[in-house]
C-alpha cells in the first residue's frame, strides 16, 4: 500500500474514531482534551462534533490553519510533559474524552518518545472517560475497547478508564 493510500486509510479510520467517540460521551459531562493541535484538522472535527463542549488543545509548536485556532484560553502551549501533569494538578481528572493525536508515524520511536505520556492521560481521564488514540497506549488503569465499524484494528485504538487507583 502506497504512503498515500495509508494516510487516507488512517484519515477515515480517525473521522469514524472521532464520531464514535462524540456519540459515546454525549450527556456525560467533564472536558474534551485534544493532545496534538498539528494542522487542527482533528480539533476542528471535534468542536464541530461536540458544539458547546470545552475542548482544551494541548500543543507543543502551535501552527494549525488559522481556521482551526482554538481560543486563546483553551489552548495550552508548551512540552505536554510538563504541561499535562501542571493541568492535572488543578483540574484532576476532568475529562470525559481523550484524544492521543501525537505521533511521528513511527510506532516504534513513538514507543519510545511518548513512554512518559500514558500516566498523565490516566491522571487526566475521569471514571469510564474514553481515550482514543492513532497508537496503541499500555497502562494498568486503560482497558481497550471494541472499535467501532470500518475501523481496521490496529489503524487507531480506543480504551476506557477504569475508575481505580
């Protein structure tokens, strides 16, 4: 499969992800975190998807289309790193829905580069919150969940926070 083909593949299997999740966490309340802002593509769908709900953007290098900027008070501009646990530290565990879109398109070097990330999502995803993500995350406290149809496994991953410590 040519490079471009994967990336429509991996575009379509995000837009159905994204869907899913939205209509899974209606009437729940808590944020909708968007770790990776890139071009804002995703961010964009996901304000579309869920009018009215917060969606606080997490970013290291902010440079999305202009269209696609979130509110200056709903970004959060810096390594997710130190940024993450910072948020975590005044708001607990306040989202309902998480999306890991961070990524270099290298599962192995993203094993390696984003090992840090996991417990902050777990220290930031409420009871039963929904996380999905375009690469697999390993954490005691994230059990996978089916993913919806279309969506080839291994092309993205969702989980569900278990409400445990």
């Amino acid at each position: 499969m040519s490079r471009l083909d994967s990336f429509i593949r991996r575009l379509e299997a995000q837009r159905r992800m994204l869907d899913w999740a939205a209509g899974a966490i209606a009437g729940r309340d808590g944020l909708v975190l968007e770790l990776g802002l890139g071009n804002g593509r995703t961010y964009d769908h996901l304000r579309e998807s869920l009018p009215g709900r917060t969606i606080q953007v997490f970013e290291r290098d902010v440079s999305p289309n202009p269209a696609s900027m979130p509110p200056a008070d709903r970004l959060v501009e810096g390594d997710m790193a130190q940024t993450l646990p910072a948020f975590a530290a005044r708001h607990g565990r306040c989202a309902a829905l998480i999306h890991v879109d961070v990524t270099t398109g290298v599962p192995e070097r993203d094993a390696i580069l984003f090992a840090w990330l996991p417990q902050h999502v777990v220290a930031l995803a409420a009871p039963e919150a929904l996380v999905v993500s375009g690469w697999a995350i390993d954490h005691p406290l994230l059990e996978a969940v089916a993913l919806p149809d279309g969506v080839p496994e291994g092309r993205y991953f969702a989980y569900r926070r278990r409400d445990q410590d």
